[in-house]
C-alpha cells in the first residue's frame, strides 16, 4: 500500500493549545496532502501512550474522530498504546485494516500532549513504559534503565562518553534544518559534555525532551496512489517484535532484540538488506539508544554504533543519513506522535520534498519505533514506487 | 476465521490476584481450549482500558507477553484502548491481523484490574471514557450521564422504572447459572427498586459493579479448525462504529447510533437479520444500556426495549435471549475484559457447551460492546460452521 498524504505540527512546549487541536491540526494537513476529504476516510487509528495521565481523558480515538468530525460519519475510530512505539503500532495496525481489505482510506495519526504535567509527573509516566513491578517500584527511571544501558556498552564494547555526545551533536544539527522541531538550535560537543547530569553517563542533552505534538499519514491501496498520480510512496511492510518488560531479563542489555527480529522480518519481507537503506529514522529517546538502534538495525556491526556516530557515516552526507528530521532528541518526543511523525520524514525524503535536509536520490528508508526500554520494537519500511 | 479457544477467570474482587495472573490464566486456558501450544501462538492483542492509572503500568500487552513466556518468541504484542469497548475491539484488531494474512494463530486477551483503587477513583478513570472537557470537567460522571438518558427514555418512550428493574434481575438469575459471574445470587424486582439511589433513576442494582478480571480467545483461519476437527465456530464479522463523545453532540441521546451503524453493517457483511440471531451478548453496563442496546440492535423498533425486558422475550426461554452470561451487570465488568468475555459466551452457546445457560440449537450469535456512553461500539458476529 501507499502513504499517500502527511501532516505534521511543529513539536516543542505548545502551551497554547490544546490536544484537540494539535490533533486535529495535524490530521487536517495530511488529508489535504492526500488531495482527499474528509468524507472518504474510511478509519481512524490514533497512537498515543497516556492520555489517561496526561490530559485526563481516555478513549481518545474517540475524542480525534469527534474533534475532527468524522465521527458524524460514525467511521470506526480505535487507539493504539504500546509506550513510545504506540505510534508505529497504529501505522501498523492501520496497515493490516487495508492489507484485510476492510477499508481503503485511513487516517493514522499519532499524539501527546506531555506539558500539562510537570517534569517529575511526566517522568513517572513515561517510567510506566518500563516494568512497574520490578523496576519502577524499587526506584529505577526510565533515564536510569537507559543509563545502566550505556554505561555497559561503553564496558562492553569501548564506547565513550565522546561517542554520545556525537549523536546529540547530530541531530541538533539536522534539527536546525527542520522547521517543524522542538530544538533549532546547533550545539557544540562540549555542550553536551559539560551539561548536568540526569542518569550517569547520561546527562541533559543525551536525552530527548518532554513534548506536545502531533503527525498524521493517510494510508490507501497503490493502485489508488497511482491514480492519484505524483510521487507514490510504498508501505512495503510493518514489522513489530517483543522482548521481557524489565531489562533484567535480556539476554545482552546491549543489545536490543525486539528491534533486532523486527528489522530482520522487515527486511525478509520486503526483499533488501541494511545495506540497501539510503535514510533512516531511529528511536533516540537517548544517546546510548540511537547508537544500539544503527547496530541492532544492521547498519554496523555490534559495538561500532558509537564509531558511526563519530565518524559521520550517520550524518547528512554520510554513508546512511540517521535522524535527519533532527530524532526523537531534536525534533522532540511526543511519545505517540513519534513513530508517525518518523514516518512523514521517511516519506518527505523519498518524495524529494526534505528540503536542506533531503538525501539525494534516496529510494528505500526505514523508521524504527521503540516502546519503553525495548521490549516493543516496530520497523517500518517504505520505498519509491517505481 | 474461526474462534479455536477460550479463556476466563472468575470475575470478581479478586484482591489476592495480580493483572499479571488472571491475565495468564485466561491465556492458558484459551491455549489448552484451542489444543494448541505457546509456541504455535504469532501474535498478541490485549483490550484494557486504564492500566496506567489502575495498576500505574503502561505498555501492557507487552507485560503480557513477557509474563506468559511468549516475549522470548519476540510475537508482536499490541494493546487496543477504546474505554469499554477495548476488548472487542481487540478482537476486531486481531481478526484484521488474520485476514490480512500476516498471522495465523492469534490471541487475543482483555484484562483489567479494577479494585487495587477506591471506587471514588475508580469512578473517576471510568468517566475519562467520557468526555473530559465538555462532560466530566463539570461535574458529569459515568453514572449520571446514563441517568439522563435512562430519565430521558422514561419521558420520550414510556419506559418505566420496573422494566429497568427487570433488566437486572434477569441477568441476576443469568448470572446465578455462571460459575465464572461476579455475582450468583438472584435478585427481586423489590430489592432492585428499593436500592439506594446512584443517579436518578438509576439504583445500585441498575448499575454494573467494579470489577477485576480477564478473558481471552485464540483465532485462527477456518481452515486450520476445521482441521483440528470438533465443533467449529467462526468469527463472521466485527464491525465498528463511533460517535460523539459527549452526549450533547448526540442525534438522540435514547438512541447510541454508534450501535445502530456497528449492527447494519455487520448484518449486512454477515448476511443475516436481526430475526436470525440465536443469542446475544449486549452491552448492560446500566440497566438502560441493555434497554437501548436491543432497539439499535434491531431486536425491537425503538421504545420496545423496556418491554422486551419485562416480558421475558430477552431472557433465557424466550425468543431471543440476551446475556446468557448473567452481562456486565451480574457477571461482572472488568472493563477490557468485557468484550472478550461476552466472545467467550457467545462461542459457548454456539458450541453447545453453555451448561444451564444453554439456548438450544443455537447457531448465530451476536456480541455488542460500547465504549463510554456510545462513543464506540463493536458488533461480531458469530456463527456455527456448517
């Protein structure tokens, strides 16, 4: 099938409006992307991870389809949650509603709105992606878990503290580039370095930021992309894994294996390798996570993740370009939004429409969706139809 | 597709179980039902509502998955969220997930831990399936906003406070047959009229209970059943349908039309009238509800539902007996659990294995699951293979 309309808002600390309204602003964009209406959605999918907790309200496929009018048409409107992968699960989801052929047209969009709570309430609640029983409840963090994470990858496989840092650099940079992130601002290697500490070695500007936001795609059949005509962007495939809740019971706490079986099925699937990928984008809700991501995806071998970062092989210009839309890190983090709003980066690359951040010539791109600390990985993968 | 297992716990105030037990159970169960292993099992769906703030665990069909051992197979674990209705639509999300031919044997589990939070609390998650901004934000709970329909209903069409009376005591002496319902005793109408008040018109008995509980089934195509051998029964169709979410939005707040658009295209997939279906599961989460629900459902033209109570035409014996299981009023409404346990009754009927409660002959059966006040509504059908 084709993604055959995007919409995005920009990500940051929207104080000024509402989660109606970011929803629907999104949503609103990507149908008139798609040169479609309204009325020819056919289902609604909404990723989001805890708007229970967040804004007081659940059933918030509901709420969108309300807000958005098409639950005047009564079309079914239904909510995806699995933490920070909750938004490429409802891609998914929407996905397999096509491939069964119960509907054609369907609006996926993903949103959070995190700023209406403080910090340490918005901690607690991403901490709920983790294992409450036997993680949260004796005082890890979602920061923490991340932190034991790096820090036994820098034992294990000579990782530093540098290497981190890189990859915040990075996708600084390619976030200036971006007019619809949290952060447009560069930042130097001492920046990061120097910045206070959140979870040892992980300190503020490893970590990706509490956000308001929301992105929307409209999925359809090809052959109704092709008749639409211009550029037409495939859904090859969508692949989701599991792995334990706890990092205790990982085989390797270096390695993430849910993203591994994802992106391995995802591949098989649709026929290429890493090697094939000309732009990825991939869940760097840390530092330590965006350099486990490029070697559990297949772009370096195990251990050299940190190295990619460092020597620009990741970088716009590099050999595969990771994160151009500026990642979770710089255009922020709006859990359910996430994996959707990978996915309207994905799809500006292969239209050519990336502007100061477009890949040349780029044909297949992945995005890459993690849920708590690993135990949901979802990998996507989307090409220029021919 | 057909339904090759099924699962459930006792519902109840289970205060010595966890979610991560009646969870397992109503998996094992639904697992050695189907005569299947674990490891036949290629993906998980969980219903649930509200585990962020019941049990302060997010993320949790992949605790789901971790819990049961089917994490370390990596199967995609994904939960679906649409207030009350979670659990059917589960099982819609897993019956796409079959026929759009990425997995065979599915399983699919609702769950919800209510009674770990006072009912004051639990009342107030239960209200964010309402409408947060224009509905509970003033004062509206669950409860009063079915008041108004039920008073409204009373004034438009009739219906008197005995026949919302009947309702309950039905689904009592229902329930009294059902070794897993939450309640087995049987009631009088005197003791359902004389109840203390909850929200005019609405009594203590006209009200569905907090509980905790879990249910699952395992799908699979028809073709791997028929091969097992025993009696098949298929999973016709599962339609969905939304509406506002407040209920000042609504056409007529007597009418869900969520239901009624739900209902029409599933009959219409299906093949069938509302004249063909043997039993049914609908969704009584008050006494008016099920009022309701056999008038959009087709069972009787609009303001007859009072009546269909009060002559035993929807009780067990009569034309077309509805919640066999005792409903969500006398068999309990652990909220995600809800639509899988009603697929759970309806498979049994149409088996031939529903003990005392059985309608003999049984060969279609209809499940009916709302979300909020009507703002979701999930309609299967089901029916016994020829």
């Amino acid at each position: 099938m084709a993604v055959i309309g995007t919409g995005i808002t920009k990500f940051g600390e929207l104080w000024d409006k509402s989660f109606r309204e970011i929803g629907l602003e999104a949503g609103v964009k990507a149908i008139g992307d798609a040169g479609i209406s309204g009325s020819d959605v056919e289902a609604l999918y909404v990723g989001n991870m805890s708007s229970g907790q967040f804004i007081q309200q659940e059933h918030i496929a509901a709420l969108v389809a309300d807000n958005s009018g098409m639950a005047a048409q009564h079309i079914p409107a239904t909510r995806v949650e699995g933490a920070c992968a909750s938004g490429a699960m409802a891609l998914r989801a929407a996905a397999m509603a096509v491939a069964s052929g119960h509907h054609d047209i369907v609006v996926v969009g993903g949103a959070e709105k995190m700023t209406d709570v403080d910090d340490d309430e918005a901690n607690a609640i991403l901490t709920m992606g983790c294992d409450q029983e036997w993680e949260a409840f004796f005082g890890a963090t979602y920061n923490s878990i991340f932190a034991m994470m790096a820090r036994r990858h820098m034992h294990e496989h000579g990782t530093t503290r540098e290497q981190l840092a890189c990859v915040a650099v990075k996708n600084h940079r390619h976030g200036a580039l971006n007019p619809m992130a949290q952060f447009r601002s560069e930042i130097t290697l001492e920046t990061v370095m120097g910045a206070e500490m959140v979870a040892d070695p992980l300190g503020t500007f490893d970590c990706s930021p509490v956000s308001d936001g929301a992105a929307a795609v409209v999925l359809a059949p090809l052959d109704i992309a092709h008749k639409a005509g211009g550029e037409v962007v495939e859904l090859v495939t969508s692949c989701q894994a599991s792995d334990s809740l706890s990092l205790a019971n990982r085989r390797d706490i270096c390695t993430m294996d849910a993203t591994v079986h994802a992106s391995r099925r995802a591949y098989s699937q649709s026929g290429i390798t890493p090697g094939d990928v000309d732009v990825a984008e991939v869940h760097d809700c840390f530092t330590i996570s965006e350099i486990m991501a490029v070697e559990d995806l297949g772009f370096v071998p195990k251990g050299q993740g940190g190295m990619a970062a460092e020597s620009g092989m990741t970088a716009l210009g590099g050999k595969i370009p990771v994160n151009t839309s500026g990642g979770l890190k710089a255009r922020g983090n709006p859990i359910g939004a996430t994996g959707i709003a990978q996915a309207v980066e994905i799809v500006a690359q292969l239209r050519g429409k990336a502007d100061k951040r477009q890949v040349a010539g780029a044909e297949v791109g992945i995005s890459h969706n993690v849920g708590g600390t690993g135990a949901t990985a979802v990998v996507s993968v989307f090409r220029r139809a021919r």
